[in-house]
C-alpha cells in the first residue's frame, strides 16, 4: 500500500515583497523648537507620503503643514490597522504626539515579533530636536507656572530669597570639595533655580522689569567683550593673559576709580581678604598691611600670605575644619 501523501497542486503563495508591504515613518518634533521648522528629510518624508496620520487634534505642527498643503488626517490607528493602510507600498507618516507614541510602537513591536504579519519598513525620523541647552526652556516654563499658581513661590521677592541664594553657593562648593559628582549636579540645578528664579520676579517689576533673556544676553555679551582673544583679533596663549585681558576690558567697562571698587564687602572675612590681595598684587600697587595688634590683622596677613601663594584661604580653612570635625566625632566613637 502506497502511503506517501499526493503532492498538493495549489501552487504556494508567493511571499510579499517588503517594498509591497510599504512604509511607515514616525516623525518626532521637539516642543523646544518653533512649530514648523523641520529638518530637510522630514519635509521631503512629509511631500512624498500616501498619507499622513496625527493623533492629536491640537498639535503645534498641524497648522503649519496645512499651510505648506500637507493634508493630515486626525486619526489614531491601531498597529494592525496602520500595517494595513501600508499594504500595496504605501507610505504612512505618522506625526507623534509628544510622548512619541508608545502604544502604537509598541503594538508594532508586537506584531512584528509574532512572525505572523508581514510588516512595512519602520523608520524614526526626528524632523526637529533639541539643541545643547534646550531643557532650560523647561526650566523657565516650569518657573512661570511656579511663580502664577504657587501660594508660597508667587510671594516671593528678591530680598526674601537672598538667603537662599547664599545657602546654595555654599553647598554647591561643599560638593564640589567633597567631589560628589551626583550632589554636584543637583546643586548645580539648585543654584540655577535660584537665577531663573529672580530672573522671573524681576519681570514683574513697574519701573525696570527685565527677564532671563535679559540676563542671558547681557552675560553673553559681557563674555563675547572679554574674551577678545576667542572672539577678536587679540591673542592670549597662557591664563595669565587671559586674565590681564579681563581686567583690562573689565576695568574699562566698569570705570573704576579704585581697584577695590566692585569687592563685596559682605562676604566671608578670609575671602574679602584675599580678594582685596589679588587686587593689589594684580594692579602692581604697593600697599604693606596695616602693623596693628589683634587677631584679625594676623588673619589679614595670613589671607595676602595665602593669596599670593595661590590658595584660596577659605577653602583651606574649610578643609582643616572639617579635619577638625572629624577628630571631634572619632573621639566621640561616632563614624564618619
């Protein structure tokens, strides 16, 4: 008896060219750039596409490509029905909401992992993204809406939060001594608050209101100015020139009748100190020290001594402080 099976005669189908399964391009835009200014190959994706497909109704880019004749069709497909819309090769675009489309990708990802569709090609196309220094568009939306609808924050003024800013100077360096790269981070953001911070009272203001791109710009300038060397036709080939190149222009800014003029008197006494040393080291001045008796004038004279030595007297006392500390709390049996 003949057991082996007749051969079938329907013909096997054909396999589905992946250029016959078609195409679907998802294009991401940053909420950081303009509405409407997309890069090159995200128009020509735009121009050449089947369709084009938005879930979001309200999104900023859709008044700007009607305008430029790109029809779009307010649709949200699931992952089955936008692989069919690609079938025949077809070109589907999809413009993402803001949170890139997570079920849709992710629907994708499923099916294509079942090895049961034929799936079109899948392309990412960033049509606009960010720039070095983006997030700090965040930061001042973020500040707007603080200082509106925040019982506390919407109270606050310049002299209130003064303190503040003074507390996070000091912490940002005790990170920076401690080399605590995470800790420098975060206080490197909290001293960045306190700047966008004041930076948003001072648009409230009657008389002189200004904003952060006021203070941005007028920083960027300020640098641009004193660095003739990067950005003019002066040349600076060690830090000492750099440096004589920032007193110099800053002198001529300023108008300064005094090389003490523009020192904080308010700051820790061992850096008023110091600074008040450079200044004269600096300007070549010779000014001996006051001989009085008492332990200021020896502070004073160790200040200069460590200046013109190159240590930061603060920071010195600073790290024999916390050397103290740690004798203390070792003959108290606590642990570091």
């Amino acid at each position: 008896m003949n057991t082996t099976r007749p051969e079938s005669t329907t013909p096997e189908p054909t396999p589905t060219s992946r250029s016959d399964a078609g195409r679907v391009v998802l294009l991401t835009t940053s909420h950081r750039v303009a509405p409407g200014l997309l890069s090159w190959p995200a128009w020509q994706a735009l121009r050449a596409a089947d369709r084009v497909l938005c879930a979001d109704g309200a999104h900023p880019q859709l008044p700007y490509l009607r305008e430029a004749g790109t029809a779009v069709d307010e649709a949200a497909p699931t992952a089955q029905e936008l692989v069919d819309a690609c079938a025949g090769g077809r070109t589907v675009v999809v413009v993402a909401a803001g949170e890139g489309e997570p079920a849709l990708t992710d629907g994708l990802a499923r099916l294509a992992g079942s090895g049961r569709v034929r799936m079109p090609e899948l392309e990412l196309l960033p049509a606009s993204y960010d720039l070095p220094g983006a997030r700090l568009l965040d930061l001042v939306q973020v500040m707007d809406r603080i200082r509106a609808e925040c019982p506390w924050s919407s109270r606050q003024t310049h002299k209130g939060l003064a303190k503040y800013g003074i507390e996070e100077a000091y912490e940002l360096v005790e990170a920076i001594e401690e080399g605590d790269r995470d800790e420098l981070r975060e206080e490197l953001g909290d001293v960045l608050l306190q700047v966008v911070f004041h930076a948003r009272i001072a648009e409230e203001d009657p008389d002189a209101p200004f904003s952060i791109d006021d203070v941005a710009g007028g920083i960027v300038a300020k640098l641009i100015h004193r660095h003739p060397h990067v950005f003019g036709d002066e040349t600076a080939a060690t830090p000492e020139e750099v440096k004589e190149h920032w007193l110099r222009t800053k002198a001529i800014e300023k108008r300064r009748e005094s090389v003490t003029d523009g020192i904080p008197l308010a700051q820790p006494g061992l850096a008023l100190a110091a600074k008040l040393a450079s200044r004269v080291r600096t300007a070549g001045l010779e000014v001996p020290l006051p001989q009085e008796q008492g332990i200021g004038y020896e502070l004073l004279a160790l200040a200069a001594r460590a200046e013109a030595e190159g240590v930061d007297p603060e920071a010195a006392l600073r790290a024999a402080a916390r050397a103290y500390r740690d004798a203390v709390r070792a003959t108290e049996g606590v642990e570091k």
